[in-house]
C-alpha cells in the first residue's frame, strides 16, 4: 500500500516552459487535492477535486489546471511556468461522506523551483 | 472568511520541557480541528484531531482540546523530545466543505538535548 506519490521530488524549469506534477493513491479515495506551501504563508488549496470528471478551484488557481480522468490520479499541470510558482507542492487524498476515516493523507511533495 | 492564527516560531525547547503551541480560529458554523505535523523533507501527517467542542484529542503525548468559548485549540504535549523536532500546523475542515482543510501558517519547533 504505497498511500500518496508525487512526482518528480525536485524540478527546475525555466520561465515559460510548462510542466505536469503527477500524484497517484491507491486508497481509493474520492476526495483529492493540490496544496502548495510557501514560507511563512501555510498551504493555500489550488484545486481540488470530489471524484472522477469533477474538478474544482482552491484559493489559488491562477496559472494551474487539473483534471481527474480516474480515481487513482490527479495530475496537476502548470501552463506557462512563472518564478511566483516557486514552491512545494502536496497532493493529499481522503474519502468523503459523513463517517468513517475522513483524514486526509499527504504526498512526500515536490519542490518545483522556477528561473 | 474562516481563518487559523498560530503563534509564529521557531520555538526552541530543551528535552523535556512542556510545550505549548497556541491555535485560533474563525470560523462561521462549526468545523472540526486537527494538528498535522511535517517532519523535515515529509509531508504532513495528521497527528490528532477534535470534531466537536470540548473534545480532547491526543497521539503520541500531544493532546489539544476543542474550546468553543475561546475559539482555540492550543496543542501541549508535557514532555518533549529530539524526536518532536518538525513543523506544526493547525487547520480547520471548512463547515460548508468538510472536504476542504484551511490551515495555519505553521510552527516550527526545535528540540535539543
């Protein structure tokens, strides 16, 4: 049970280029979600999603896109690469309702720096 | 909109010593609360949560306890370790959207021995 992964760990990219941080569970969870935590500022939610074919903004979407073709995988794809994106990024996972374990479960990160 | 305030670190302790990590809130409705721990290159783990007031929640010798009154949830733990050494942060499961997590900005603490 491998639980949440991101990848890649580490990315550099130059200003423009574009990119995709992949994350994967094998919770089946429907609930899942991008963070990115930046000092001093915590994690702000970028997008998150309830289930397959259903997406939907966090507090910080600009210059991001997602979409969740299955259950298993949240691919979180960064248009046009710009230094304020500069940053870790987490996906996290949960399942939804109103009982049972609805804790929601961390990827390692990826640390994405942009020149 | 809802929001938690954490006390700003680092916060550097000796083995043993009590620790306080001071958590408020805001919030309209009434969310539920949780304390996520990030040890260095990880990313968070839930360490413990509450999900109505005056409940206490505790792992690991950490215990926080849901006050209404006073919109808090201060984490303690009596004795700490080498081991605590991380970042701590608050949230809160947004009342509306129970899916959604708004978290604090984190604290970090330090432990030597």
């Amino acid at each position: 049970n491998a639980g949440v992964t991101q990848t890649p760990k580490f990315q550099v990219l130059k200003t423009g280029q574009s990119m995709t941080l992949q994350c994967a569970q094998d919770m089946n969870h429907e609930y899942m979600s991008w963070y990115r935590q930046d000092p001093g500022m915590g994690l702000r939610l970028i997008h998150y999603s309830v289930g397959a074919g259903i997406t939907d903004q966090g507090e910080v979407p600009n210059g991001y896109n997602v979409s969740r073709s299955t259950t298993e995988d949240f691919p979180l794809r960064l248009l046009s690469a710009a230094p304020s994106q500069t940053s870790v990024y987490f996906c996290a996972s949960s399942l939804r309702g109103t009982s049972g374990d609805r804790t929601q479960y961390f990827g390692p990160g990826t640390r994405l720096l942009v020149l | 909109g809802d929001s938690v305030t954490q006390m700003e670190g680092p916060v550097t302790l000796s083995e043993e010593a009590f620790l306080t990590i001071n958590c408020t809130y805001t919030a309209t409705g009434y969310p539920s609360l949780f304390w996520y721990v990030q040890y260095p290159g990880e990313g968070l783990q839930l360490l413990l949560k509450a999900t109505k007031a005056d409940d206490k929640g505790s792992n690991k010798g950490f215990e926080a306890t849901y006050r209404k009154e006073t919109t808090s949830f201060h984490l303690e733990k009596g004795s700490v370790q080498v081991s605590d050494s991380a970042v701590y942060f608050c949230a809160l499961s947004d009342p509306f959207n129970t899916d959604k997590l708004i978290f604090g900005t984190g604290t970090r603490l330090q432990v030597f021995p």
